[in-house]
C-alpha cells in the first residue's frame, strides 16, 4: 500500500472510531489528526471537506463492517433459519462493550443525519437495502427450497427482522445492558422459528 493510501485509511479508521464515539456533528477533526499525525492539508487533500470523510466512512468502513459481520455470514449453506440464528448468536458472543455503550454506528449516524443531509441519508439507506435485500434472498431461498414457510412475505419479514436487530441494539445502548440485547434476541430468535415450514 503507497503512502498516500495508507495516510487515507489511517484517516478513514480515525474518523469511524471519533464518530462512533461523539457523533458526526460532535466529531473533531483536530482529533482525529491527533490520532493519525497527519495533517489538515493532507486530511483536506484527501476529502475535501468533513461532510465528504463522514461519507467515505459509510461508503468504506461500516459499509464494509457490514459485508464482514453480517452479509456474508448470512449466506452461508444450511437452514436459512439456523444460519440467521447462528450469525445472530455469533455477533452477540462477540460484542465488546464499546458496542453496548454507543450502539450500531449504522444507525447512530441514520438517527443523527439522516434528517439532515441527504448525502447520509442515500448513503445509509443504500447499506439498509443491502442488508434487507441479503435477508429477503435467502428467506426466498429457503421457500424454494421448502425450509421456510410459502406464505410469508420475505420482503416483509426481511424489513422486520432488521428493524428487530437495529431496535435490540438501540434498546441495549439505552439500558447500558448485554441482558437487554440477549432477551431482545430471544423474542427475535422465537420470531424467526415461527418462519419455519
């Protein structure tokens, strides 16, 4: 990786954990040169403006936190019920406690922005789409495949299953508490089950 590239993502991984930790708005860009040792010219050389680093942190940090954590696990072979459950499982065994105390960045930065900039907002609703739509194919899967119950409606399910999972983590950041997240995913996990044939 060349200077430059390295200099930009050690801007990108600076301006995610400064975000994540006081908000977009409240995020300081003295900080986040701080932590790098780079410079404001370089920082504007490569983004121009903060707005346009907020929007490079969606488009390739959390948007690639996404594909790791959640996307493409959930494509894997197996019950499309089980395969969600056990992703599911897997992401609470691993949430640390920085998770709990700030949240999903994801959403953090929808409540924050999206009723106030239109870039954040696109940027946003194009990762919950993603999300949604990896939800929905492999429910539709498993209906072609007979695991999963005909008459339910995938795109229904998948845009529930998803507002579940961000409201667990909301309700889990609010209360400070892992034990409000575990019981969330359990009414989220006996949800699921009843989406079995």
């Amino acid at each position: 990786m060349a200077d430059a590239d390295k200099t930009r993502q050690a801007l990108l991984e600076a301006a995610y954990e400064e975000i994540y930790r006081h908000g977009f708005q409240a995020a300081s860009l003295n900080t986040i040169l701080e932590r790098t040792g780079v410079t404001k010219g370089a920082l504007y050389h490569h983004f121009g403006s903060k707005q346009k680093l907020g929007y490079a942190v969606i488009d390739e940090i959390i948007s690639q936190k996404l594909d790791r954590e959640w996307l493409t696990p959930i494509q894997q072979a197996g019950h499309p019920i089980d395969v969600m459950i056990e992703v599911i499982q897997q992401a609470g065994q691993q949430i640390t406690s920085q998770q709990i105390d700030q949240g999903c960045p994801l959403n953090n930065l929808a409540q924050e922005m999206s009723p106030i900039d239109a870039g954040f907002r696109q940027r946003i609703d194009h990762l919950y789409q993603k999300w949604q739509e990896s939800i929905e194919k492999i429910l539709r899967d498993g209906q072609q495949g007979g695991t999963v119950n005909p008459s339910i409606d995938p795109a229904d399910a998948a845009l529930f299953i998803l507002a579940s999972l961000e409201g667990c983590m909301g309700i889990a950041k609010n209360a400070q508490s892992i034990d409000e997240l575990k019981r969330c995913a359990q009414g989220l996990f006996g949800y699921l089950d009843s989406l079995r044939c």
